[in-house]
C-alpha cells in the first residue's frame, strides 16, 4: 500500500504526527473485593444479598444498586460452587498481543446453586465444545490449596477468577430444564 | 424582538459532600452511596420522585471506561430514570439540570460530582485534555501551567509570594472547621516560605491536594423548594463562560471569562458577604477575587477551598454546596461559588445564591 501521508521532503507541511503514550493506574482493593480474595484462598465464592430485593452480588461490591442500600459483611453469604450452565459463547482466538488461546474455547455464564450467584465468563474443563450447553449441570474446580493466587483479582476483575477457581467441570447430573433458568440468562 | 422569557427561581434544597482522601479504599460509587443518600435526605425528596439527574465525572482519572455509568449504581437507576452526564466538574452537571428545570415539567433533580484521582497521575493525565498537537506532546501538567501562570503574576506585581503563602494557611487554617478537608492545620507563613519550591514559583503549600470524593446537590422549583424547605437557597444568577484553548493566546494574569460569568450572573448588583472560590492554585485567589469584584470584606473560602481538598470534578460543585450552606445554615443572604475547567482558569462557571 502507497503511503501517502509521509513525505521525507523538509520542505511539505506536516499532515500527520504520532504520539505515543501510556496511563498506568494502581487501584486500592475495596473492602468487599478484599474479603471475597481472602475467601477465594480459601477455596470458597462469597457474595452480598441485598436483604430487600434479594438479590445475591458476587464478587460482593458494597451495595444494591437497585434498592440504594449499602451492603457490608452482615450481608454477605457463603455460595454454592456447583450450578447450571444458562448460556455460553464460542470464542475463535484472533492472535492479538497477549492471546495465549490458539483453538475456539467455550466461556459460560453459570448460575450457582441456592442461594444462587450468577458467574460469567467461565471455563468449562476437559469437555468438547459442541457438549457444552444450557442447562448443563456443573462443579467448580479449585486451583489446589498453595497454588491459588488472587492478584490478578480487584475492583474491576468481575467474576475473572483463574488464579483460584479454574473452571468449571460437567458432573454427569440430568439437566436442569430451562424453564428453571430462563430468568437468569445472561 | 421576542420577549425574554424570564428565568424561573430555582433553589438548592440538600446537599452533601464525601470526606476528602488522599487515597480512598471504598470505590467511587460506594463513596457516592452515603453523599447521595445525605442530600436527598436532607431535601426531604423521596429518591423516585427526582425528575432529573445529572452528573459530572471524567473516566480518565480512575481509568475506568464507562465508569460513568457504573456511578448510577449509587442514584437508583432501576426502573430507567431520566438522566443526563457532562464530562466536567459537576457544577456545570448543576447547570444543565437548572437548565432543564426552567422547562417547568419536572421539579427536582439530583446533581453530583465525583472523582477517584488517586490510582492514576495527575501529572500523565492532564496534559491529555490539551491540544493534541502543539501542546499534549510537550506534557504540559496543570502544576507546571500554575507556575507560570503565577510567574506572570508576580512579573506584573500582582501578588506576592508572602501573599501566597498568606492564602495557602488561612485556607488550611479554616479548614479545620471542615469535616471534609483533607490538608488542615496552623502554618507559619514565614516557615512556609523557607520551604523549596516544587515547581517555582510555586511551593507545596501552593498547590492543592491530591483528592478523592463526591458532592450532591439537590435542585427545586420555587413552589416545591417552598413545600419542603424552611430556607432554600436560591440561585439568583448562573452563568458560565470559556477563553481560548491555547494558554499563549490568553493574558494569565487576569480571567476575562470568570469576569462575563460574574457579570451576567449579577454578583455586583448587591453585596456578597461569601465566596467559595475554586483557586485551585494559591495565587488564583487575588485573580477571582478581582475579576468578581469582591473587596477584603466578603469571606473567601471559610470551608478551606480547594488547597484544603480538591476532588477533582465534585470540587466546582463543592464550592456551590459550599455557598449554599452559608444561606441554608450559616445565615448568611447573599453567596457566590465558583467552578473552574482547564488549565490556568480557562472556564469559569459562577452561580449567585440568596437567602430569603
């Protein structure tokens, strides 16, 4: 392709100049995220349920958005770490820098058993792609006790929580039927 | 020539400020939660009866896309409520919604402001706002801009570095009455001015803080401000006005467009007992004083301004809260407050506000 917007001509108007520049930003771990991290050592999920429209937030963040009520440790709940594939996505790795993925890999939405939980972004281990799917019933797997690590894990690390909880692995169950779920498919 | 159609008294009827910090743990949504839940308590509006709601806040300073949106967590924005951003302090958030208020078919709104300064720096961030071409490159900062802006004044005689110093420990010393400051306390002026400069001719003591927080200001109709509120206070004028983007093409040592703002907003059509500046930088003072035409009688800063806490993007609104709780608590009938954008005083918002 012709390049026409660079001239080695000291005497053209320049038309085009590049800046190249980096933001970095530490972040503080909040409270919640800091218990839910030191639960995640210890090979267990813990959320906050809003006690008026209860609705189980995890990772807990401090709060319902939909009633405004501040949530704190008097809020917070042990979960379940077994559930229910509600949906998934076929992800086709593009090699982009820092893509470590080099076949389709399959990401789950799953909502965890009573008192429920909702997390997105899943592994599903050592299962075919085309077996995955919803209403799939599955159970979580730990990073074994020494290995875990959560720094990757802040305030704006979702349910992205490789370094502790692996994925998730199919347990042979029937399947929950939709109608169970449709609700709650993200 | 149509008729003006005169503007509609509206008045600040709640507000409420975070504690300023240095480095706050909570997000900036759960510090919201508490400043929000504050001024609609205190404006007696139940929280689904808000007509509007319009915030200020910048993503570049958590670096956070979209956290704009995630700060509506803290509002209640379920079922969908009207809402409106600006990606400025959230005085100019008080602006639109006084703007939508005049339309008369709503009667409150909630306005807030906030900011998380502290994961990134300041000194990185800012000269993104500038001029991508002649001046984003040269890293221009708001520190390095203040010096020599301050520079400028003291070549024209202006102010004085003692001045400065003057300012930076009344400020901190009347901010030891405010819950909310951050940098609070008893300086000698004589110590301060044996300190080195940070960038000259600007010391620490001339700079503000570093801040997290939020402001919430709760906005009402003359008749609903009349139900719910034994002394509103009201916004007699509001304005805001901007000068060239390009520092070399303004003169640093005044600010023309804080002088139009206060003009249209009719500071000098009766006596105004306090000022809440947002003089960012110590020497900014003496420029606001004069260019509002304030004399050494009207109060600057009795809640330290922003050298004792400087959220910036709730800081402008602070200054307005500020202003309005002098009338509301403080006794007082006539306040300015007064909010700043861009580097070296390049916008300028001015809001009057009266007692009855």
């Amino acid at each position: 392709m012709t390049d026409t917007t660079t001239s080695t001509d000291p005497n053209e108007p320049v038309t085009m100049m590049e800046y190249f520049m980096s933001l970095a930003y530490s972040d503080i771990v909040s409270a919640p995220v800091m218990r839910f991290r030191d639960a995640l050592m210890d090979g267990r999920l813990i959320a906050q349920q809003c006690p008026k429209c209860k609705l189980v937030y995890v990772p807990p963040k401090g709060y319902c958005p939909i009633d405004t009520i501040e949530l704190d440790e008097r809020n917070e709940i042990q979960l379940a770490d077994a559930g229910t594939v509600t949906n998934y996505t076929v992800v086709t790795p593009v090699q982009y820098y820092g893509q470590k993925e080099t076949e389709p890999f399959v990401r789950a939405s799953i909502l965890l058993d009573p008192p429920g939980g909702m997390l997105i972004l899943q592994d599903i281990l050592d299962t075919p792609i085309d077996e995955v799917r919803p209403g799939m019933r599955v159970k979580a797997v730990w990073a074994k006790k020494g290995k875990r690590n959560v720094d990757e894990i802040g305030n704006r690390s979702g349910s992205a929580l490789e370094g502790s909880l692996l994925g998730f692995k199919p347990t042979g169950e029937p399947d929950t039927p939709a109608e169970s779920f449709s609700d709650k498919v993200w | 020539m149509a008729a003006v159609k005169p503007l509609k008294d509206i008045a600040i009827i709640g507000y409420a400020q975070a504690r300023n910090e240095r480095q706050a743990q909570a997000t900036e949504v759960q510090f919201l939660f508490p400043v929000i839940n504050e001024a609609l308590e205190m404006s007696k509006i139940p929280r689904r009866e808000l007509g509007f709601t319009c915030a200020g806040s910048c993503d570049y300073l958590s670096g956070q896309t979209f956290a704009f949106v995630m700060n509506l967590e803290a509002v209640g924005a379920w079922p969908p409520i009207s809402e409106s951003h600006v990606e400025m302090d959230g005085a100019w958030a008080l602006y639109e919604a006084w703007v939508r208020l005049q339309h008369e078919d709503i009667e409150t709104a909630l306005v807030f402001g906030s900011g998380k300064s502290s994961p990134g720096k300041p000194a990185e961030i800012y000269p993104l706002q500038m001029d991508p071409y002649t001046l984003t490159p040269l890293g221009i900062d708001p520190v390095s801009m203040a010096a020599i802006q301050a520079r400028a004044l003291l070549d024209a005689g202006k102010v004085t570095e003692r001045q400065m110093a003057e300012i930076a420990a009344r400020s901190r010393r009347d901010a030891m009455k405010n819950p909310h400051a951050q940098v609070t306390g008893e300086f000698d002026v004589d110590e301060l001015l044996a300190q080195p400069y940070v960038n000259a001719p600007l010391r620490t003591h001339d700079l503000p803080p570093i801040s997290d927080g939020a402001t919430a200001v709760i906005l009402a109709t003359a008749e609903k401000a009349r139900q719910v509120c034994e002394r509103p206070a009201w916004i007699r004028g509001l304005d805001h006005r901007i000068e060239a983007h390009q520092p070399g093409m303004r003169d640093l040592t005044v600010s023309t467009s804080t002088k139009l703002a206060g003009q249209a907003a009719g500071v000098g059509d009766a006596p105004i007992e306090v000022a809440e500046l947002s003089a960012t930088f110590s020497h900014q003072e003496p420029v606001l004083k004069e260019a509002l035409g304030l004399g050494d009688d009207v109060a600057i800063n009795p809640s330290g301004g922003p050298l004792a806490g400087n959220p910036v993007m709730a800081v402008g609104l602070a200054r307005i809260a500020e202003a309005a709780k002098q009338i509301v608590e403080g006794g007082h009938t006539r306040t300015v407050g007064h909010a700043t954008s861009g580097m070296c005083l390049q916008q300028n918002l001015v809001c009057v506000l009266e007692g009855d």
